[in-house]
C-alpha cells in the first residue's frame, strides 16, 4: 500500500445566497481558529521540553523519554500528547475531530523539528492561517449523485469541483467511494488569497501487483540526441524516448520571449508599463516550467511503460548532483529539470512497484560494455561509440552512443545513497 494526496477544490452550496455565505464565512473562522490553536499547542510543547531539560540538569534528552513522561503524568495528570489536546478544549466550536487531528499532527511535527531546533539548524514552527486543517477521515461524508461528488463536512456542505481534472482526481474518488483505495485522515485548506477552499485527500492505493524480474534492470541515459534512452542489463531490449526537437522547442521559444522582454525592462525606468511587462517576465517563467513539467510527465510514463512491457523490477538512474562532466552535461542539466524528472520517475515507479536505484555517473558514456575498457576517445561524436581496445571483440564497431550510455547505467552497480548525500550536502551549505 502507498499513501498519495490529491488537491481538490470544494464550492460551497446552498440554497441560498446567504446559506453559501454562512458556510465561507465558518470556513475561513476554522482556518484562523486552527492556526491559533496549533501555534499555541507548539509553545506548550515547547514549553514541556524546557522543563524536561531542565529535570535532566539541562543535558539535551528526547523529548519522550520516560522520565519525561513520568513527570508530566504527576505535573499535569496527562500524557504528553494530551497537553495539546487540553489547550483545543477552550476552543468547542470547532469540532472535536478537527481538534483531535489537529493536536495529533501538530504533536508529531514538533517530535520532528525539535532537535533541529535545539541544534539551531531550523526555527520552530509556525503555522499560518491558510496551513491546511487535519480532519479525521470519519468527519468526510461523500456522496455521490446525478454524476456530482457531494461532501459534508462539520456540518457544511460542499461540491467537488475537479475543472479540467488534468490529473483525472475523478478517477481517484471513484475509487475511494467504491472501497478499491482506502480513505485516510485528510485536510481541509482555505486559501485566503485566491478566496478558495481546497480538500486535500489523502488514500491509500494498494501497489499494483504484477511479477516483476528483480534482477532485471533498466538503465535511462540522458543525452542530447533523446531526452531519455532506455535499455535492458540483459538482452537486447532498448528504447528511445520522445526526441530532441520537442524536448528543447517549447523552451527555447520561450527563453527566446523571455530574454526579449528582459532587454526591453532595462530601457524602461518605471510606471504601468514597467509593471506590465513584469508581469508578462513572470507568466513567461511559469509557462516555461509548465512546459518542462509536462515534457518531464511524458518521459517518466514512457520510462515506467519500458520497464513494464519488460517485467523489469529496477530502474537505474544516474546520480547527477554536483556533476557536470563535459559541456554537453552542463548544457542538459542547464536547459532541462533533470531533478524533476528523476523524481517523477521515482514516484510513478514506486506505484507500480519497481525499484529505483541512483548509481555513481562516471563514464557511463565512455566505457565501452563489451570489454569494460575507458576511454575518451571511444566516443568520436555525439551520436556514435566506439571501442579502441584492439583486443575488443568489438573494436572499432560503430554503435549508438545513447545506447552504451543507458546499457552501462543498467549493469553498474555503483550505487550512490542519494538522500544521506543529500542531506550531507545541506548540512554542508547551511555550515
Ligand atoms: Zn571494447
């Protein structure tokens, strides 16, 4: 089972104008009421942890040690977890279920940041009103009618607008109302600016169950020639995915606007037309990213559809963070979100339950399969590999340098821990 969350919005309904106002106005009074409640949950919290340090002589201890909890029993004749319930209660008119979640959540992010806290490296919490507001799943109550999905929740009753349902959200309640996906504790979250309220649905969907070759890897290169080049550890089984032109055309029309409206704003000193086109500069950038984030969807589908159609259980992605080994590495990873799309890749593998493994990227591109030999000069252009080695079954052969690439990602097995790195390398930034 994989837990997912969907963002859905909700329009209130009513018969009348004034009921539809009633139900935005309480909204908008839950977000605020929640808010204040969870920043004050936060200070008792933190405010428990102080005198716990303080009955360890000041010694840093976990937060939930026994002591702790012990002290807290005789101090205040309640668990730890319930201090922040306690402080909830002054506040009836948001429904219990509400509250009850609201301390739960707010209760096991504190137990997550506190150290953090405590080593300087991040500020407590704070919440804002439009933080979205934890309910229990029992407080959701669908209903479905005429084609529409109705939900009633503390006594409001709302319609599930899914718009132009990109993500095909439809689907996904279909499912929840018909028991295949298991409904999980959600959220509610009104978004004061834009003036609207969003369900954040969160379900459990079991991973699809289909037999998978374990040992089987597919390995993805990237590379100018295309996007992404798939290959099988074993056999022949190869692919290309999607090609050069439609990857860099949408973007390079818009760097091109871009950059067109970015010198006519330094000529421009100040006034409406200056903010216009500032304006215009921004929606330019968002397009962009759009347009790459829906270029990245359609790689990643066809990258999973490859390893489906060839029952393969692992997926080999290079580890490109802080690497850029020639002048074509640097210029992919600058035109391209690399990153988003290894992550896209990684989530719809995880669904479908493949494995995603990150190896080291170090001359995946110039190693030649055959005989293992390394050299720069095997790769003569772009497109073509070939093995130097005289004593190479396959010397001097021309074969598609794509296709090296991904089948030496797919064999190596120099893997890289991709999040204690990660992680290293904040901390790294942040010192
Ligand atoms: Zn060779």
């Amino acid at each position: 089972m994989i837990t997912l969350t969907r963002k859905i919005e909700l329009v209130p309904i009513g018969d009348t104008k004034e009921e539809r106002a009633v139900t935005w106005k309480k909204v908008a009074h839950f977000s605020r009421t929640c808010c204040e409640m969870a920043n004050k949950i936060v200070a008792r919290h933190y405010l428990t942890f102080c005198e716990g340090l303080e009955l360890s002589d000041g010694s840093p201890k976990s937060f939930t040690s026994k002591e702790l909890r012990e002290y807290i029993k005789a101090k205040h004749d309640s668990s730890v977890q319930n201090l922040g319930y306690a402080i909830t209660k002054s506040y009836k008119e948001v429904p219990s279920y509400v509250r009850a979640a609201l301390s739960n959540q707010v209760f096991s992010l504190f137990k997550q940041d506190i150290f953090d806290v405590q080593i300087g490296k991040r500020a407590m919490r704070t919440y804002k009103p439009n933080s979205p507001m934890p309910t229990m799943k029992s407080s959701l109550i669908f209903k479905k009618d005429n084609g529409q999905v109705f939900l009633t929740w503390c006594k409001m009753d709302f319609v599930l607008a899914f718009g132009r349902d990109k993500s095909d959200n439809r689907t996904i309640v279909d499912r929840i109302l018909a028991k295949e996906y298991q409904l999980c504790d959600s959220s509610i979250q009104y978004n004061r600016e834009r003036n609207k309220i969003f369900l954040l649905l969160s379900y459990k969907q079991p991973i699809a169950q289909q037999k998978l070759d374990e040992k089987l890897c597919v390995g993805v290169d990237l590379g100018l020639n295309a996007p992404a080049y798939c290959a099988l550890s074993e056999g022949e089984g190869r692919e290309r995915i999607g090609d050069r032109e439609t990857l860099l055309k949408p973007r390079i029309n818009i760097q091109a606007r871009r950059r067109n409206l970015q010198r006519q704003l330094k000529f421009i000193e100040g006034g409406k037309g200056r903010k216009k086109k500032l304006e215009a500069l921004n929606k330019l950038r968002q397009k962009e990213k759009n347009a790459v984030r829906t270029i990245n969807h359609r790689i990643s589908k066809s990258v999973i559809d490859f390893a489906l159609k060839h029952k393969a259980g692992v997926i080999k992605l290079e580890d490109l963070s802080g690497i850029a080994r020639d002048e074509k590495s640097k210029w992919v990873l600058r035109n391209w979100s690399y990153y988003e799309l290894q992550q896209l890749i990684s989530y719809k593998a995880q669904k479908v339950g493949i494995a995603v493994k990150y190896i080291k990227a170090a001359y995946t591109s110039q190693t030649c399969p055959v005989c293992g030999n390394v050299s720069r000069e095997q790769r003569q252009t772009q497109a073509v590999f070939q093995c130097v080695n005289v004593a190479c079954a396959d010397v001097g052969k021309e074969k598609n340098a794509d296709y090296v690439g991904a089948l030496n990602i797919a064999r190596s097995e120099q893997y890289v821990q991709r999040t204690k790195k990660k992680q290293k390398k904040q901390a790294d930034k942040k010192a």
